[in-house]
C-alpha cells in the first residue's frame, strides 16, 4: 500500500473566487475521485482550520494499492490538471507500508 499526502496553498483569487471558495471546489473535486480512479483505496480532503501563516489551504491524504496505482492516479485524466490555476505551491509525501511497494514498477 501507498500512502500519498499533499498540502496546497491557494491563490488569495483565482478564477473569479476567493481562496476559501476555490478550497471548497478543490476539496468537492477531488472527494468526487472515490471510486472513479482504478487502485485508489481511500481519500479524505480536509481545509485549513487553523488560518496561520505556514499552514497550507487544502490538505489531501490518499491511499493506493501500491505505487503503479499511484503512478496511473497522477496521470489520470479526471486528477488536478485544473489544480494549478488555484494552487500557488504544493507539498508532496509519499510512503509505503509494505517494502517490496517501495521499488517502481516496470
């Protein structure tokens, strides 16, 4: 299993809405991902509570069954491509719970 968690920050505007609204688009969005993407196990999408300076808008936190399921996620036609006129800058995790998952596929 794959675990994959990412942090993004918005733009204050973009698209004709302010941050909070387009973090409510993204977390509608990528929710509506649950069983749509082959391999994908699990995904929650949580918004910034805590309003501080280093805390990110839009947190994502998913599971795959293993890294090809990850892979095929990040280039799946219904994932983010849309993301990058909201998002100013993302941070990337990934982990695996098992160590054969940690070698790439082939």
């Amino acid at each position: 299993m794959i675990k994959h968690i990412v942090f993004w920050t918005l733009h204050d505007e973009a698209l004709g809405h302010s941050a909070s609204d387009n973090a409510a688009l993204v977390k509608s969005r990528l929710e509506s991902l649950a069983g749509q993407i082959p391999g994908l196990l699990h995904i929650e999408v949580g918004l910034d509570i805590s309003d501080s300076e280093s805390s990110a808008d839009v947190a994502l936190y998913s599971e795959f069954e293993d890294l090809a399921a990850l892979q095929a996620y990040q280039t799946h036609p219904r994932t983010r491509p849309w993301l990058t006129s909201w998002a100013t800058s993302g941070r990337v995790a990934w982990w695996s719970t098992t160590r054969p998952e940690l070698q790439p596929a082939t």
